[in-house]
C-alpha cells in the first residue's frame, strides 16, 4: 500500500510540473469590471449594419488613424461575450472597444478593428451547455461537427464582405474574442483556413480534435485561474492538443488571481498587440 502511494504521490508531481512549464503566470491583478462605454469610444466605431440575406447583423468599425485608400492596413475582428449580444450595436464595445482607441495604439498600430454583434438568440460557436444540478457549473461540449450558427455565419461572411471592401493586408488578418467569443476566436479560425495570423483566446475552449485545422494559426490563449463560469480546463486542453500533437509554439498565460474577467488583465498586457501585429499568415 505504502508503495502505491508513493507512486501516486510522484505521478501527480510530474503532473503538475509538466503543467507549470506549459503556462506562464502573470502579476497582474484583474481590474474592477467596466459597466459602461465611454462616449468617445462610442463615438469613435462608426455604426453599421451587415445584411446578409434575411438576417442582419450590426457591427461597429473603427478605421485606422489618419485613414488613407490608397494604403493598405491589417484588421482585427473582435468576437464579445454573451453578456454584450443585443441589437443596439453598443454593448459589444464594453470590453476591449477602449483599448483600441487608445492614442498611442491608434498611431502606432493602425489598423481596421471590427466589434460585430452577436443576437441574443445565438452563440458564437456551435456548443451545448449543460448544468450540473448539485454544483451549479456549467459543461460545454463542442459540436465540432456541427453547422454554423446563425451569430458565426454572420460574421464569417462579413470578414469576408470586409476583406473584399477595404485595403487590408491579407496576411495580417486577426481576431479576439473573450467568454463566448473566446469559443467563437477557435471556431471562426477552424472555419475561415488560411485567413487569420493570429488569434487570441480568452477564456474560451474548443474540442480539441479541432487542432489540426487551426495549427497554421499564431494562438495566445488566456484564462484565469480562478474562473467559475468557463473552466481553464477548456483552454488547458487546447493548450495540450496544439503543442503536444502539432508543436504550434504559442503564448499561454493565466492569471493565478483572476475569475472570468481574465481580459482586464490580458488588456493590460504590454506586449498584447505589439505580438499580434509582429504575425504575417506563412511566416
């Protein structure tokens, strides 16, 4: 008996330092949660809508500063979470529209940011979520072979509309995307090969057997540790998968302090965009 235990008490060891060396831990504390948009980051995206057959989707754009036809420029969709899905074609700037009105980012990372807008009758990504009735913790098992959802052809085929209407440099084409659309950040890339360099996660997740058809992508992925409503699990196991299977080098990093709000860290990050724009598509 001593001896199985002594083997038990090892394997775990390994375990959890096999673990440490996949994911790098952040200082930074996660900030107050926002409530509100500020009026200039509001007035900064312009309003639009995509009609896409009998659906319509609204959007918010931001154009580079200092906007010129003539040149070209990267761009960033920007998938956001359940809490801001709606028609008002406003919440969905609550986390993340600010960091990219920022001066000093605008000038020195010009570029096309996208906010689309998921219904409140639709999801991101094409997933079931179940709820254990003793605990209260929500499962989410991915349709990995499942149709798009109404929220996800919208926004593949506006990527698409965007790509064809505005100068943007096809191989710095990216997305983000937090919670829901953390999910979203995986599936649109499995969906749209060959479109995006990179791409960032935060708390989000997939079915793992989907690494193969988005290892050609640059990934940051982002959880935090102490999150209740989208468990590191999800972003373990794509972390996992990605390296192990596929040797995809990648930034991983949770935030030991954090819940679900993992972005208000993650936009405190210093080296957040200047990575994402140092990533071409076959580079």
């Amino acid at each position: 008996m001593k001896k199985i235990t002594a083997f038990l008490f090892v394997m775990l060891s390994i375990a959890a330092q096999t673990f440490a060396q996949l994911a790098h831990t952040s200082n930074l504390k996660p900030a107050e949660e926002a409530t509100t948009i500020p009026a200039n980051v509001i007035s900064s995206y312009e309003a639009k809508w995509f009609m896409n057959g009998n659906d319509t989707m609204p959007y918010r754009l931001l154009l580079p500063k200092n906007y010129d036809s003539s040149k070209q420029y990267p761009l960033i969709l920007f998938l956001h979470g359940k809490g801001e899905r709606g028609y008002d074609n406003e919440k969905q700037l609550l986390h993340g529209g600010a960091l990219f009105v920022r001066d000093d980012l605008r000038e020195k990372f010009p570029a096309f940011v996208v906010f689309p807008q998921c219904s409140e009758n639709s999801f991101w990504s094409n997933v079931k979520i179940t709820e254990d009735p003793a605990t209260k913790k929500r499962n989410f098992e991915f349709q990995a072979d499942g149709e798009p959802t109404q929220a996800m052809t919208g926004a593949i085929d506006l990527t698409k509309k965007l790509l064809s209407d505005y100068p943007v440099k096809k191989d710095q084409v990216y997305v983000m995307g937090l919670s829901m659309g953390g999910m979203g950040t995986f599936e649109i890339v499995r969906r749209m090969p060959n479109t995006f360099a990179a791409a960032i996660s935060m708390c989000g997740g997939a079915d793992t057997t989907t690494g193969k058809a988005i290892k050609k992508t640059a990934w940051w992925i982002i959880h935090g540790a102490k999150d209740e409503e989208v468990s590191p699990k999800f972003s373990e196991n794509m972390v996992m998968e990605l390296r192990k299977y596929y040797g995809v080098e990648m930034e991983y990093t949770i935030y030991p302090q954090a819940g679900h709000n993992c972005w208000d860290p993650a936009f405190k990050e210093p080296e957040l965009l200047p990575w994402l724009f140092q990533q071409q598509l076959g580079k």
